[in-house]
C-alpha cells in the first residue's frame, strides 16, 4: 500500500476537482472506499467523480437506499452507502451480500462505498483507494487518500 497523502481541500470547486481526478485513476472494478463525518462532502465527492465518469443521472446520498447505479460511458458506477447497515461483523457481511456489491465490482462496475471500511472483504478486498474527509472549516475540508490508486492522483 502506498504512504497516505493529505490534500486540503479549501472550496467545493477543489473537492470537485479531487473527485475529477479519481475518476480519471479509476479502472474497471475499482473499490473507492470513503470515510469521514456526517456532512464532511462523501457524497459531493461523488457526485464530482460521477460527472467526470459522464454519469447521466444525479447522484443523491444512496443513505436510505443503499444502493444507487448511474451508468457512465466507461461503465457502471455503483454507490452504496453502509451507513445504516449493521456493525456486528456476521450481519453487516449478511446484509452487503444480499445487496450484491462483489459480483458488480467483479461485473466491472466502478463501486464507491460510503462507510464501508469495515466491509472492505465483503467488497472483494483489495480497495483501489481509500478516501477520508475531515471537516476543517466552514467549507473547507482536509482529504486523506491512500492505495494503489492514491499515486494516480495529481
């Protein structure tokens, strides 16, 4: 694994920027595992990567659905958020394979998960990246990346 880098974040145009860049990293299968508090911009990262991807639909928190698919001319991007889910071992792992993230990622589907390093081998292991949000300020925040994929980033 790579050494973790810090990039500050200091407007929603350097987030969107940040979400940009991963997509361009991204290959097919990708797991993007991201972390941070409620509000810390999980989503709105997201959000950045879908439309460089060329995401058609909008993506909006999947915390209630869980589950969200936006098709991209690269491919499926997949965004899950396990927030809600269990944090028992036997029944977070029960409850991500009935939502059938693995056999997407291994489809080829990008798969970004919200709250999901406690699931990371229920995901098929091997995340590509690593991406923790901190607040640090009104609308500034501090990301942490870290993997194979961190390098990629510029």
């Amino acid at each position: 694994m790579t050494a973790p880098f810090v990039r500050t974040l200091r407007t929603r145009c350097d987030t969107r920027s940040l979400g940009t860049a991963i997509a361009r990293a991204l290959r097919p299968g990708d797991l993007v595992i991201l972390t941070g508090d409620l509000g810390a911009g999980k989503t709105f990262l997201t959000r950045a990567l879908a439309n460089e991807l060329g995401a058609a639909s909008r993506v909006t928190s999947p915390t209630f659905t869980l589950v969200r698919e936006h098709d991209t001319p690269r491919g499926l991007l997949v965004h899950a958020d396990l927030y809600r889910l269990p944090r028992d071992s036997a029944a977070l792992d029960e409850e991500v394979a009935r939502l059938g993230l693995t056999e997407r990622r291994a489809e080829g589907a990008f798969l970004v998960v919200e709250w999901g390093q406690e699931a990371v081998d229920m995901l098929g292991g091997a995340p590509a990246l690593f991406v923790s949000l901190a607040i640090a300020g009104d609308s500034a925040r501090t990301a942490t990346l870290w993997g194979p994929r961190a390098g990629d980033i510029v």
